[in-house]
C-alpha cells in the first residue's frame, strides 16, 4: 500500500508541475490562460502591486532555494520519506508558481514595444526557443530524477537511490546552467515589454543569478575537482567562443 501511495503521489506532483509549466508559458506570453503577466482582474494601485508581485516572487525564491539545500534535506527527511522528498519539492515549488499566476497583479505601463511585424515574429521565435531550452536541457541531465520519479521508481523495486552520473551533454557542454539560460531567454524575449513583465524578468533573473552560485557552491562540495574543473572550462550562463567539450 505504502508503494502505492507513494507511485501515486510522486505522479500527481509531477503532473501538477506540468501544468505549472506549461500555464508559465502562457503566463509570461499573454496567450490562451485566463490570468497572465500583463491580464488579470486584479487591479491595484502602481505601490500595492510592486510590493504584491515582489512578495510573490520572494516566496518562491526563499521556498526553491532553503528546500534545496544538503542541510535542509537532512532536517525534512526526517519527516518526510527520502523517496518522496523530491516529489514533495515539485509539488510546494508548482503550487507557489501557481499561486503567482492566479494572484499576480498585471503593471501595464509599456516599456518598450517593437512595431515591425517581422521582428515581433523573430522576438516570439525567440521565446519559444527559451522554452524549448528549458525543457530540453532537463532530459540532458535526468528530467525523472529531476522530478522526483525516478527516486520513487526506485524505491518500488527495492533499489537504493543514488545520485545521477555527473556528465556533460550537450547544452551542458555550452553553460553550465541551460535550464536558467532558457528561462531568461524566455523571461526577456517580450515584443511588447511592459513594467509588470519587466519587474517579472528582472527579478527573476536576479534570482537566478543567486540561486546558481548556491547550488554551484552545493556541487564543489559533492563533486570536488570534477566540477572545479568543470567551472573553469565551461561558463555558467553565457556561451563563449571555445567553451564546452
């Protein structure tokens, strides 16, 4: 029963993150969702809304960066069983997108609009190749262990779970980070700029930038020299010319 608790619970968190994921595309593109970045019924005075959408956003940083930490872990698996545990990240990370989206009170002051139809066009074309980054880069690493299946997988046949191999494939050969990459290719790629979006980008980005040196400061500790050496050949957001292999 246990087993079966677990399989079914471990696929409930992963499929509530695919509909964070993909209501996050329509979210940050203003398309098909009924509440987005820049459309939503929640209006607010211009001071309200920037302190409203930076506590959202605050809440999802402090909530992905404190659970991902080594020390963190051994503290919540005390209760919560390792096997679930990164199904139980997803699931708190998702619910917190979900809960920005639905509450996220649109500033729609425009920055920037580009005018040309053909750039528009190249501008969306680079936001779906954000996406696509995103998504695609998770498979290069382990996108099931990534979302807390393969860990309940193993825990259904017996099998202790253990760390993903550290290797570098593709994008990885290019960035260190292409997940982050991809969400800030996707996050700046906006035609139509408005302040709301911008906020939504910067403070993001910010975040990011934080949130790789945590997680990079984790990945010296476990890996060592591998990942120093790592560092010192491939950069962390940016491609440059000579970099990966």
């Amino acid at each position: 029963m246990n087993k079966l608790l677990s399989a079914a619970y471990a696929v409930v968190c992963y499929a509530i993150f695919l509909i964070a994921f993909l209501y996050a595309i329509g979210f940050v593109g203003n398309w098909v969702v009924p509440r987005s970045i820049d459309v939503s019924p929640n209006t607010h005075s211009l001071s309200f809304a920037v302190l409203l959408n930076s506590a959202l956003l605050g809440a999802f940083a402090v909530q992905h960066s404190v659970m991902a930490r080594p020390g963190f872990k051994v503290w919540w698996t005390r209760f919560v069983p390792k096997h679930v545990e990164r199904s139980t990240y997803v699931l708190l990370s998702s619910l917190i997108l979900l809960g920005i989206f639905w509450y996220w009170a649109p500033i729609t002051t425009v920055v920037w609009s580009v005018q040309s139809e053909l750039w528009r066009k190249v501008i969306w074309g680079v936001f779906a190749l954000g996406w696509l980054v995103v998504l695609t880069s998770t498979f290069m690493i382990d996108h099931f262990d990534l979302f807390g299946l393969r860990q309940v997988y193993l825990y259904l046949n017996g099998r202790a779970p253990a760390p993903p191999e550290f290797t570098v494939k593709f994008f990885y050969g290019l960035v260190r980070h292409p997940i982050m990459s991809g969400f800030i290719i996707a996050f700046w790629a906006a035609p139509t700029m408005t302040t709301g979006h911008l906020l939504f980008a910067a403070a993001t980005t910010g975040y990011i930038l934080i949130g790789t040196r945590l997680e990079e400061r984790d990945l010296v500790a476990a890996l060592g020299e591998r990942y120093q050496e790592y560092q010192r050949r491939v950069p962390a957001l940016l491609p440059r010319p000579g970099s990966g292999g």
